[in-house]
C-alpha cells in the first residue's frame, strides 16, 4: 500500500484529486490526509510517515519550494512529486533541485497520474513531456562534469541528450553508429547511478550542468 500525502492549497481540486487517485489504484494507494498549506504538510509528514508528497507549487512559489527542501532534509524517505500549472524555467528548476522526485501537470491523465505514483515508489523520476521539452529548449549544458569522472565522448554525448537530441541525431552528428551511442549512454548512466534518459537530464539540472538560455 501506497501512503499518499496531497497538498494543494485549494481544498476542493485536492478533494478531486484524492477522489480520483483512490478510484482508480485497484487499492493500492491510500490517501492518508489533505493539507491545504505547507506548514500543515510539514506536520502531517511527522504524523502519517507518507511514501509520497503529492503538492501543488501554490502561488507563493517560495514556500512551497522551502517545503521541498525541508521535507526531504527531515524525512529523506518520502519522495515529493510536484502536480501543478507552473512550469516556467525558475520553478522547475528550483523544485528539482531542492530534490523533487517528479513534476507533473494538472492536466495529466487519471491513468498517468496512478502511473506516475506507482512509478515513482519504483524510483524512477516521472516528468511530464511538456516540461521535459521546455526545459531541454530552454537550457544549454554547461561544462562542471568534470568531477562526474567521463570520458570526453562522455560529455559530449552528455551535451547532446540533455539538449534533447535522439540517438539517431546524437549518431550522425558524431559519425558513429546508433549502437555506439546507446552503449555510450549506457555507461553514462551506470556511472552516475541513473535509470534512463529522462532521469539523466533531471541529474544535469540538480547538479548545474544545466544552465538557462537568455
């Protein structure tokens, strides 16, 4: 059983929220209570120990942002995933790298929400496409990987995924096969104990490899 956790400073979208989660999770989720600011949140994590922190980034972006940070540096077993309208470059940015394990938007479907719980208590990093492709348009990766102990094709290759380039693409642009590049991608991963594309480009931004395009 899922213990799940829903801020959203708006009681009436969180009530959907929790009557949508719990009707369609076949009983694998059990939203434990509905905190409608962060402070309150903060004292119900104390209370119920929830695997997830569903919350809302709220209007005063800074809070809930604080809130993040907190959560994960007292109870560094509760995985906080972000289900909010925001995606400017500031608030993903912020969000991800004070530790949000996932950021999703309002607008996702009732089978991807489920989903995205679910896959999240599996450890992996569930961003919406939407804010996966604002991001990768509106960044450039930087060069501080070096401490990440790769190889110069490494980061290059590097540069490339987290620039949202395909294998295909990322092949032709270095004259190599696309087997090359997925075995290079492959070694990039295990290196920095990351599952997949997605996660990697997640790790780019918590560690300021990337940077904003202004």
């Amino acid at each position: 059983m899922i213990k799940l956790l829903i801020l959203e400073s708006q009681r009436l979208i969180g009530e959907g929220f929790k009557s949508i989660v719990e009707s369609n999770c076949s009983g694998e989720i059990e939203v434990v209570e509905l905190a409608t600011d962060c402070s309150k949140a903060f004292e119900l994590c104390k209370k119920h120990s929830p695997d997830i922190l569903l919350m809302d980034l709220q209007a005063q972006i800074q809070d809930a942002i604080e809130a993040i940070r907190l959560v994960k540096s007292f109870f560094n077993n509760i995985k906080v995933v972000i289900l909010t309208t925001f995606y400017d470059y500031n608030s993903v940015y912020q969000a991800l790298k004070h530790g949000a394990d996932g950021y999703l938007l309002k607008d996702i479907a009732t089978d991807n929400l489920v989903s995205a719980i679910r896959n999240t208590m599996l450890g992996l990093t569930i961003i919406d496409d939407k804010v996966y492709r604002f991001i990768m348009d509106n960044s450039y990766i930087t060069h501080r990987n070096e401490r990440f102990q790769l190889t110069e094709r490494e980061k290059t290759v590097l540069e490339l995924v987290a620039n949202g380039k395909s294998n295909k693409l990322i092949a032709s642009d270095l004259c190599i096969t696309e087997g090359r590049v997925k075995n290079i991608i492959t070694s990039i991963l295990r290196k920095l104990n990351l599952s997949d594309r997605t996660s990697l480009a997640v790790f780019a931004m918590k560690n300021d490899l990337l940077k904003q395009i202004v």
